[in-house]
C-alpha cells in the first residue's frame, strides 16, 4: 500500500485502498514479454519501477518502437483494447527490471465512473501516448535513419535516465526497422563524431545527451 500510494498519490485514498487490495504485484525480467500481439488482455500494468517498451511487430521479427513506458504510467493501447474486448495490437517487453501492479480489466470502466482521479489518470494517458505515437510518425515519415537513431538514444534517456544500452546491432536494427549493416555504419559515424562510446554488446551514449 505504502509503495502504491508513493508513486500514485494523485489517485483518491479509497481507489488506493481497492488497488492494493486486488492487485497483483509482479516483476518482470529484462526482455521479458508482458503482453503478445494477439493475446486477450486479463489485466493491465500500473508501473511502479523500471522500463517497458511498447512495439509493433511484423513475422520477420522487426520491431517499429511505439513508446516507452517508466514508473507512475500506464500503457494506453491495453486500455484501449481492455475498453473494446479486443485482442492486444501491440507488444510490451521489458527493457530493465520492471515491477508493476497488475490489475483485472473489469475495473478499468467501473473506476472510470467512480473515481474522477482516474477518469484524469486514464484521459491523461491517452493524450500523452497520443503525443507520443504522433511524434513516432514523425520521426518515420521526415527524419533520416541516423536521426532517428539519435532520437531512440535520446527517448530512452528521457524514459529511463540511464545513459548506456546493453544491446547488439541487430537488435538496434530490429528496433529502427532497418539491416544490421545500416545500424552498424551509423553507430561508427556517432562514435567518430565523440557522441557515443561503443563496446561488444554496449552503447555509451552519455555524450548525445
């Protein structure tokens, strides 16, 4: 309950109360999948701690990066498919140690109507991701390759606060949707430019933000 109210304080204290009462406190390991394109969402994560990315996959394995998810959020397209009954358009993995409070769908809507903090806590979400998946386009639709990959370190550290990614060249590929070869050449032209630091396996972006 204590850890519940620290990161979700806004929320009224009896809505509080039935959270910690139902809730399911789990943690997830980094790269471990919370929800699979095509599964019937049960319950929904309220982050308390760590990382999730949300992402969008094709049957190659290649990834088109949606949104993080950090602490004190809630992921919008689980609402969303949690509101219509639907299955799960999207994939959330964990990028780091993520512990979460997962909580059944059925009490998305009867919160809606009971508790005006979390009707603002859900409209929230949904402008803020919106936002999010509106600068994704963005990026895709007018921004080069090597500023997007720019814009991925940046995101991440904005997301995260950590300024080192333990991750290879194709998975970096995945992400960008784009070859392992493109990735690589890229990531040499950011270390020569002195922006990053690379090692086997290891990105040290500190100097790009």
């Amino acid at each position: 309950m204590e850890e519940i109210k620290i990161h979700y304080n806004f929320l009224e204290e009896p809505l509080l109360e039935e959270i910690a009462a139902i809730g399911i406190r789990k943690t997830f390991k980094p790269n471990e999948v919370l929800i699979r394109e095509g599964q019937f969402i049960k319950s929904f994560p309220l982050v308390l701690k760590g990382l999730i990315r949300i992402t969008r996959n094709n049957e190659e394995g290649n990834e088109l990066l949606l949104y993080f998810l950090k602490q004190d959020q809630v992921c919008a397209m689980s609402l969303t498919c949690c509101m219509a009954n639907s299955t799960s358009n999207v994939k959330a993995v964990a990028e780091e140690e993520t512990k979460v409070i997962l909580l059944p769908v059925e009490m998305l809507d009867i919160w809606m109507g009971k508790y005006p903090s979390w009707k603002q806590f859900v409209m929230q979400t949904f402008q803020n991701r919106f936002k999010e998946l509106i600068n994704t386009i963005d990026s895709i639709a007018f921004m080069k390759l090597d500023e997007r990959l720019e814009k991925y370190f940046i995101d991440r550290f904005n997301k995260s606060g950590s300024t080192t990614l333990n991750e290879t060249h194709q998975e970096l590929a995945f992400r960008l949707n784009t070859s392992r070869e493109v990735i690589s050449r890229l990531l040499k032209k950011l270390e020569n430019g002195g922006k990053i630091k690379l090692s086997r396996n290891f990105i040290d972006f500190s100097n790009l933000v």
